[in-house]
C-alpha cells in the first residue's frame, strides 16, 4: 500500500531533483529515502526516477505521480488541520511565509501582538522569494504567505491588507552627479538602483517606470534593500522605497532626499495567500487583522518622521499600480 511518507519522499526529489538534497530536506539517510523510493516504483509498477551521477530526472509517470502526489500531500495536511485546529483561532503550528522587502519592518510589530493576543500560537517563519513562497504553499511546506498582490496561481486564494506607497530616494552627499540625478532621469530607469533579480519589489519598480531593462548599466545584485539605500546615500544611484521600510531603512543623518508622487500614488499591495482547501481561513483572517493595522501605520509616512520635497512627482507611465 502506498504510504504519505513515500509520497512525501517522492515530492521531494522531485523539487530537489537530487537524492541527497531529498533526503536532508526530509531529515532522513540517502539510503532510507532511496528504499522508499524503490518500494514506491515497485508497487506502482513503473519507473518514476531516472538515476544519474549528479542529478536525478524524472520519468513521464513520474511527472505525472507528482503531481498527483502534491495534490494529496495538500489535502492531507488540510485534514490534519481541520482536525486540530476546530476548537479556537490561532492555536497550534502556522507555518508563514514572508517575502523579504516585508519580513523586516512588518513582523517585529506583529509577533509581539500575535504572541500576546494568542499566546497558544506556534508560528513558523520562512523569508524567501515570491516563486519559492507559493511553491512550499501548493506543497503543503506553508500555510500562508505574505507577499505583494497580485498572485495569479491556481488553488490559492488572497486577501487584501493595505497599499504600501513607493517614494522616490535621491542621494544629496557631495561627489554625487545630482544633475544626473533628477526625479525624471530616475524614473527613466537610467538611474534607478534595485534588488537582484527575482525579487517582486524589482519587477513592480520597473513597471511603474515604464522601463523593462535596465539596460547597460552596472549591475549590483543587491539582496536587501538596506544596502540599497548605503549605496543611494554614496550616490551611486537612487531608489524606489517602501514606504513601511522608511522607519527602519532611513537614518537622521543619511546624505538623501525624499520625494512623494502625486495621487493616485504609486504603491503595491500587500495580501495573505493561502490555499483554497486549507480549513484554517478563520485563523488567516484573524491574522490578516492584525497585519492590516499594523501595515496601514507603517505604510503612513508619519509627520516630522522623515522630510519629504514638497513637490509632487507624477510617474511617466500610465501604469500606477503593479500588474
């Protein structure tokens, strides 16, 4: 008979397409894993790996079986939680995902809010990038995520929290090209610093520029939008910020400048995503709760927190808003 802990093996190399990454993902021996791989051909009768020196690839069965096995590892873990969590709201394991131009400045409010109003939580964090988020959510590997909307994946669905303004960042230290460096020449992309690829926040910034490359110039590969603006305040170039990062990125004395766009403003929106069969959306909601009051004071630039031109840009694409 077939096992969830095949399946669950199975699902593994699949994703890791390697026997030994597999079995670390699964706390297991290569040896262990790779019997119960064999148990599994043997039962369906069929051969759903192809064993190679370095890598492992997978049969046409074999796609197919893993696909149909994610779908049961979900619904599984769906059963698991529809059992254990009826009783109250926020109790027992979460497992959250977070995307990591949001982990740094939303969390550090939230935790301490979800620990004091549900102290019977045990939540789980995992900060990564958009694609790898909403592949461990369809694996059953999250329970929710939360990201930049919109997500367009079939089986999850989204809630909205709040809109997380853009401001435009210039460098003002001396040895910087500020005539280069105008709101206009930014926004033509020539000049705008990023996160490296793969990073939702780099795709929405060159969409609201109408810009889609970034053409020949120096590329940095930025993973964290703190060094980001270390390189704006060396003038190396200027930004697109969040505003929720402002608190926490933005230093009394940082040599920048600040601008606000005129309305409709230029901003992302934020959401929970969660599997359709998943049967804990009272406990995402309650989650999206707290998360919405604390986004929505975040994502407003308070009075004397920060000086700001008074000037009000406006963007020189007709796309305010990411798609």
């Amino acid at each position: 008979m077939i096992t969830l802990k095949q399946l669950r093996y199975f699902a593994a190399v699949a994703r890791q397409r390697h026997f030994g990454r597999a079995a670390a993902e699964c706390h297991v021996s290569q040896p262990a894993l790779s019997l119960q791989i064999q148990e599994l051909e043997s039962f369906l009768g069929t051969q759903l790996v192809e064993r190679r020196r370095n890598a492992v690839a997978l049969t046409e069965a074999g796609r197919d079986i893993a696909e149909r096995a994610g779908r049961i590892l979900m619904e599984a873990q769906d059963l698991v939680d529809h059992a254990r969590h009826r009783p109250s709201v926020l109790t027992g394991r979460l497992e959250l995902g977070v995307i990591p131009s949001i982990a740094p400045y939303l969390l550090p409010a939230t935790l301490p809010r979800l620990q004091e109003n549900y102290p019977g939580l045990d939540i789980g964090l995992r900060e990564t990038q958009t694609a790898t988020l909403l592949g461990d959510l369809v694996d059953g590997r999250l329970d929710v995520a939360l990201l930049s909307l919109p997500v367009e994946r079939p089986g999850l669905e989204s809630l909205h929290l709040f809109d997380d303004a853009f401001i435009l960042v210039l460098p003002s230290a001396p040895g910087g090209d500020e005539a280069a460096l105008t709101p206009e020449a930014v926004l033509s992309g020539e000049s705008l610093l990023l996160l490296e690829e793969g990073h939702c926040l780099r795709d929405q910034a060159l969409s609201f520029c109408g810009a889609t490359s970034l053409g020949s110039r120096r590329q940095y590969g930025a993973s964290s939008l703190s060094t980001i603006m270390q390189m704006v305040a060396n003038g190396f170039g200027a930004t697109l910020l969040p505003a929720m990062a402002l608190p926490i990125e933005l230093r009394p004395d940082m040599p920048v400048r600040l601008f606000r766009f005129a309305a409709p403003e230029p901003s992302r929106s934020i959401g929970l995503v969660w599997r359709k069969s998943s049967a804990r959306k009272s406990d995402f909601h309650a989650l999206a709760r707290i998360l919405a009051e604390i986004g929505n004071a975040l994502a407003e630039p308070r009075e004397g927190s920060a000086p700001i031109e008074p000037e009000a840009l406006r963007m020189p694409s007709p796309q305010r808003r990411a798609s």
